[in-house]
C-alpha cells in the first residue's frame, strides 16, 4: 500500500462565467521514505497539489487515499486531526507564533494531540537539539534569525513524529547561505528515512529531491528520478558537517 495515491485530481474554480481547472486530471503515487520535489512557476497547480496532499483542502473531483484512507469525504474536523497527527508542516514564511517562545511553538502541536507534560518537556527538548537549537528555547521569533526561525518550524514539523514532512518553499525568504543549510538539514531527514515532499520553483532545491515532478497548467508534464532505499540515520544534529547532501539530481531525463 502506497503511503499516498491521488487519482485523477481535478480543482475547479468557478470565476463568473468561466471554469478554472487548478488541477487537471493529477495522479501521482508517493511511498513511505520518498524525498520528492513538486516544482513548476506560479499557476502550474502546485500550490493546489500541496494542499490537497496535506488535507488542507478537497479536490473537486477524483480520489485521494493517505495510508490507504479515502481522506476526499473526512470532515473538517477528522482532516483537522489526521493533519495534526501525520502531516508535519514547514511554510516559507515559519508561521511561529510571535507570542511564544521556541519551546512553546514546537510543544504547540503535541498540546493539540493531548499530551501530557512530561511528554512534552522530553521530546521538545529532544527535536530542539537535533536541530541544533538547544541554546535558544526561550528566545521568541523576534530574538532569532530567519535560518532559526525556519529549524524552529522544522521541529515543530517533527515533533508528533509525522507519516510527511510538507515543506511549502522551504527557503524562500532566506539569504542563500542559510538557504544551503536548511537544505543540507532536509537532507539529513530523507537521509534518516523521513518522508519528505518539498514545493517549489527554485531548480536548486529541487534538486535535492530523489524524484522531481514538474507541473504546468494543472497537469505533471515531467517526472524525473525513483526512489532509492532510505539510507541509515547519521550521527550528529541534523544539518551538521555529517549530513552530506545527495547528489543533484538532473531536471530533464537527458541534461
């Protein structure tokens, strides 16, 4: 059983008169350990892919099963916990909560899922240091840089132990050094067998990916790559100098 299939996704959008396919027809199969990169410009249905995959929204027709489960007739609140509780989040923007310290941003989704404190105290403290952040957990949002605030949203991604970890243009608002090393800390997640599916439209995250797909108009017009076995977790902070990278993967079949 495939972790994700979609089968024949469509997402129309009615504008007055007209009917918009967002997503024309997508089907796509994603197994447990891929690392994947959805790629293709803006308007290329990626965006609407991605929250479909991550249930934050339905396709208007087709099929979308997540571990089996048909998720296109859960209701809000059902999408509500399987998102909680299998799908970690990573935005370009880090969506922390300015209010709270890095402990409490990260402990925020295990609060959700009901659990208790002891719980939380160890496994927050835990994802922090495999982040590297141990040193910053009572800092807020505003205290830290834009590469720490992005491990932050990393370890909160983490922190239910997550079936996918969904990044939406993971290193969009980073400089490209610390883009770099928040891409080397992906790397050593696919590395530890993490799922992992990265939205973008930059070529040189995406070619951190084992399997590329690109998208135009609403429809895969390339796929590139397969999916290698998982390799064994590495030592050290994710990130770290023991974290190689995988090779870059080429965008079209003969380049």
């Amino acid at each position: 059983m495939s972790l994700i299939e979609a089968r024949s996704l469509y997402k129309t959008y009615e504008l007055g008169a007209h009917k918009l396919n967002a997503l024309d027809g997508v089907s796509l199969t994603i197994e447990q350990g891929e690392y994947i990169a959805i790629m293709g410009p803006s308007g290329s249905g990626k965006s609407t892919l991605m929250h479909i995959i991550g249930c934050l929204d339905t396709p208007t027709s087709g099929q979308y099963l997540f571990k089996g489960r048909d998720i296109t007739s859960l209701s809000d609140l059902e999408l509500a916990r399987l998102r909680n509780a299998e799908i970690g989040f990573v935005f370009q923007s880090f969506n922390l909560l300015a209010r709270l310290s890095t402990f409490r941003n990260v402990e925020m989704p295990m609060m959700y899922a009901g659990r208790n404190r002891s719980e939380r105290e160890h496994k927050v403290s835990a994802a922090l240091e495999r982040v590297g952040l141990s040193g910053r957990r009572n800092n807020r949002p505003n205290e830290l840089s834009g590469g720490e605030m992005q491990r932050v949203a990393i370890a909160r991604a983490l922190i239910n132990e997550p079936a996918i970890i969904l990044a939406d243009e993971p290193t969009g608002n980073l400089d490209s050094r610390t883009g770099v090393e928040i891409m080397k800390l992906f790397d050593d997640l696919a590395q530890q067998g993490n799922t992992l599916i990265l939205v973008t439209h930059d070529a040189g995250v995406a070619r951190h990916a084992r399997r590329i797909v690109h998208m135009a108009d609403g429809r895969i017009d390339l796929t590139v790559g397969a999916n290698p076995a998982p390799a064994e977790s590495l030592a050290g902070p994710l990130g770290s100098a023991q974290s190689p990278s995988p090779a870059p993967r080429p965008l079209t079949p003969d380049s």
